[in-house]
C-alpha cells in the first residue's frame, strides 16, 4: 500500500498548487482576508455549476461584497493580480 502523503507530486498537482498558492497571492496584495486550503480549491473547481471558482466562492461565502463591488470587477481584479503572481511564481519554479 502507498502513502499518498510521501508519493511525488505530478506536474498537474504542482500546477494545481501554484494556482492556489496564486490565488492566496492575489487575496492578500488586493486586502482580502481569504485563504483556500487545497481541498477548497478542489471543492470550486469540481463543482459543475460553479464554472468560475471565484464568482461561486463569492456568491456562496463572501455575498455581502456583491452588494458593493460589481462581480465583474472584483472577479476580473483577483484573476489578473492572480496571473501576475502565477507567472512570477512558475518563473522562480524553473
């Protein structure tokens, strides 16, 4: 039997964990007192009627921002500060 715990991570975990350490990035340069564990990650990305994590997290566990901020904006400011900090991460990772 194999501990999952001590098996080398494949390309597609890192990946998944650099997008999650990406998005940890962006909440705390934009003052958002969010953290996504992996299994939250997982959680938004396997649900089906969630097709944008972000929109579905903040629909579901941050609803009082979409009465002040548009979806749009707050949606479009993380994904491109998360991009940023994706690329400065999978640079330093090569």
């Amino acid at each position: 039997m194999t501990n999952s715990s001590t098996r080398t991570p494949e390309p597609a975990d890192l990946n998944t964990e650099f997008h999650r350490q990406a998005y940890n990035a962006a909440f705390n340069e934009l003052g958002l007192p969010w953290y996504w564990d992996a299994s939250t990650l997982q959680r938004l990305a396997a649900n089906p009627e969630a097709k944008e994590p972000v929109l579905h997290y903040l629909e579901t566990q941050q609803p009082h921002l979409l009465k002040a901020y548009d979806a749009d904006f707050l949606i479009n400011a993380i994904h491109s500060t998360k991009a940023r900090c994706f690329n400065g991460m999978s640079h330093q990772a090569t």
